[in-house]
C-alpha cells in the first residue's frame, strides 16, 4: 500500500505545525481601513502643511487628487491582483511549500495542498495528453499524475529532460484528484503579499499566480491550474 510521505521529518513537521496554528481566515477589512485612515491622516497633515486661505480651489483640486492616488497606490501594494481568484492568499499571510521539477522551483501555498504522497506504480491511460502520465491508486482512491515539467515547461521538454526526471513525489492540489509530480520538497515558508510580484492582468499561463521574489519561484493558483488540468488544457493555455 502507497504510503502518505512527506520529504523528510523536518518538512513533516513544519507542515503539521503550520496547519496546527493556522488561525481563521480573516478579511483584509481592519488591515485596509487602518491603511486607508493612516494615509488620509498624513494627507490631511500634508494639506494644512501647503493650503492657504487664498490658495485657489485648482490647487486644492490637485493635491486632492494626489492624495486619491496615494490611497488607491497603498491599497495596490496590500493587496494581491483579483485575477489571483483564489482564497488561498485572502490573508496577508500565508504558509507555501516549495518544491522542485528538473531544477525549476515552484511554490503551493500550504491551504491549497491536498496531500504529498510517495510516488507508487502508474497505470497508463490511453487517449489522454502527453502530460497525463495516467492514474496511481492510493487507498482505492484514483489520483491522476501529472508530468510536471511537460505540463510548465512543455516548450523546453525534450529526450534528455525526460531522462534526466527522478520524480519521487506526488503533491495532490486541493480537493481535487490532481497531482503534481516532483522530484523534491525543499521547504515550507511564510510570505506575505509584499514578497511576491503579483501578476497585474490576465492573459496566458493563468495558473500563475505571480513570483516569489526571493527565489524568484513560481506561486501556483491552484484553482485556477486545477480548471486547466480538468479541461485537458496546459500550462500555457488561456
């Protein structure tokens, strides 16, 4: 039977840990409101610092207006892109595990992950799409595996790639029976919406959430990744 393995007991622990002392969701409202009354105050300071009685009202219009786009650039910076959809990042905090595939690093925030598994034997599928590496039974549950680096990369994916691949494990995505293969678990980490460079529109590559600046690693939109995947689509599909 395939047992439920995480890299090593340092992960493990992390990962429970993190789970453990996971607090409630909660909305960015108080956040956001003590943003907004700290920048309207300095606002406020900054207007009673240049206003004169006889300043004309195009002058007040102007600073008016800057400070509006102060407010809305604060606001920006607090809070990640609505493309994101996803309410794995509700929070201005959040646990990610990272992982790697053929030297590439990618991050799964810890809310959005469904489980890591040992890699087991794989029952090929016919019909399906080159990244579809079939289904692995696990507890009499059927878990479809993914070739990660087909699936990401399929542009750089050739023979020797596919030689040189040692998955080990199988990172399940969300509630879903989807599963990315990878060849190690590196760590899990905290991060907070200013240590990624969210993307700003929508357009390929959906399941991109943005980039962890620090190690400049992919952030995965499970959900949005878990829609691709149920539509046979690849990474690199609107």
């Amino acid at each position: 039977m395939t047992k439920q393995l995480f890299a090593n007991e340092k992960v493990m622990k992390q990962y429970l840990d993190a789970l453990l002392q996971e607090e409630s969701s909660e909305t960015l409202v108080s956040p956001v409101e003590n943003l907004l009354s700290d920048v309207e105050s300095k606002a406020a300071e900054h207007q009673k610092a240049i206003l004169k009685p006889k300043e004309s009202p195009q002058i007040a219009s102007t600073i008016e207006q800057v400070e509006s786009r102060e407010v809305v650039e604060a606001v920006e910076v607090a809070l990640p892109p609505s493309q994101t959809q996803d309410d794995s990042f509700a929070a201005d905090e959040f646990q990610a595990l990272y992982f790697e595939v053929a030297g590439l690093t990618l991050a799964v925030p810890l809310k959005s992950l469904g489980g890591i598994y040992q890699l087991g034997e794989i029952n090929q599928l016919f019909g399906k799409p080159d990244w579809f590496k079939g289904v692995m039974l696990h507890r009499e549950e059927k878990l479809n595996v993914v070739d990660s680096a087909r699936w990401v990369m399929p542009e750089k994916y050739n023979k020797n790639l596919e030689e040189a691949l040692n998955y080990q494990y199988l990172i399940m995505l969300g509630e879903s029976n989807w599963g990315l293969l990878a060849e190690r678990l590196i760590d899990n980490v905290s991060l907070s919406h200013q240590d990624i460079k969210w993307r700003d529109k929508a357009g390929r590559r959906p399941w991109l959430a943005g980039l962890i600046k620090e190690k400049m690693c992919a952030l995965i939109n499970v959900s949005a990744m878990t829609e691709l995947l149920n539509q046979g689509l690849d990474s690199q599909d609107d």
